[in-house]
C-alpha cells in the first residue's frame, strides 16, 4: 500500500492500473486514495460549491474506472486522469444549462500538488472560494484560461462560443474576483 504523501513509483501505478483493470477493489480504493485530494481541488473550481465538486469527483472516478483501458502511456495518468475530471465537470454544467453541446480537453494538464503547506492550503481555500462565486460562464473560462493554459480561441471551440465571449467572461471574471478582493482585504484590515 502507498502511503499519503508518498510519490508514487512507476511499477506501483502500473500495479493499481492492472488491479483497476481486473476490477480489484483494493487498488480502485487505492487510487481513489492517491488522486482523490487533488482532483477535489480541481472539482472545487469547477463548481459552485462542495457537494457539486464531490459529484463531480465521483463521476469523474467512475469514469476512470470505466475507461481505464484506454490509458495508453502516452503521457501521465494523472493527466489523462485529469481530462476525465475536466470533462466531468463541464459535462455537468452542460446538463445544467444546456448550452454547450460537446466539450473534449486533449492537452496535457496539470494541477497544483497535493502537499502544500497549511498556509498555502488556506490561500487555496480562498481562491477557491471565490473562483466558485463566479458566474457559471465566467467560471468556466477563468479556469480553462488560468489553470489550464488554453487560449481564448482553443476556449471558445471548446465551448462553442466566439473568441469575444470568452475575452469578455475572462474580463468579467477578473473584475470580479478584484473587487471581491478588494473588499476581503478592507474587512481584514
């Protein structure tokens, strides 16, 4: 078993992907256990609150376990992993709102690591907090531009939307999220 806060080997992931692979439990629940801090915190942002992350979370890990077969090695699988998590998420504003009809991340993507410091994990919670204060639209494009790297034009054939749209939500939500810091910081002093 890998303990939390280890990194995990190359031959210990295989492991649990040939575990997951054959429908065993114990690496199902070990993997689960590996990825499941960081990929709450990609949820987090995504939604608008904890019990829409940890659906989004469970979605996404039944996913996983479902297309596990399809992980090649052609790159992480934390990143593939990642993608699934992604696609989760907008999958479930989709259905929300009905707008977008499909979504497809095929970058590379990555996440802040799991071990940060107390303080560093408070200013997460933070950022997270407010990120999820953002309108759905607005949310949806800070993430993909800040956290994931995608350009306004890779965002706007993601979402179906014009490359203004996603220039203007970016906009809107930067001006939201200064204003609501603005305010938090005039309420600490």
């Amino acid at each position: 078993m890998i303990l939390k806060g280890q990194s995990i080997v190359n031959t210990d992931l295989k492991r649990l992907i040939a575990g997951c692979l054959a429908s065993d439990r114990s690496c199902q629940k070990e993997i689960y256990s590996l990825y499941s801090p960081g990929m709450m915190s990609l949820c987090m942002r995504y939604t608008k609150d904890r019990q829409e992350a940890e659906e989004v979370l469970q979605d996404g890990f039944l996913q996983m376990y479902r297309c596990i077969q399809q992980f090649r090695n052609t790159g992480t699988f934390e990143g593939w992993f990642r993608k699934i998590m992604i696609n989760c998420a907008l999958q479930k504003y989709r259905r929300k709102s009905d707008r977008f009809s499909k979504v497809a991340i095929s970058e590379e993507l990555y996440y802040l690591p799991s071990d940060l410091s107390v303080s560093n994990q408070l200013q997460e919670k933070e950022l997270i907090r407010l990120i999820q204060s953002l309108p759905p639209a607005c949310r949806l494009v800070f993430n993909l531009y800040v956290f994931e790297g995608l350009k306004h034009r890779e965002i706007a054939q993601l979402l179906e939307i014009s490359e203004g749209t996603s220039k203007s939500n970016l906009f809107d939500a930067r001006t939201i999220l200064k204003k609501q810091l603005r305010r938090d910081l005039k309420i600490a002093k």
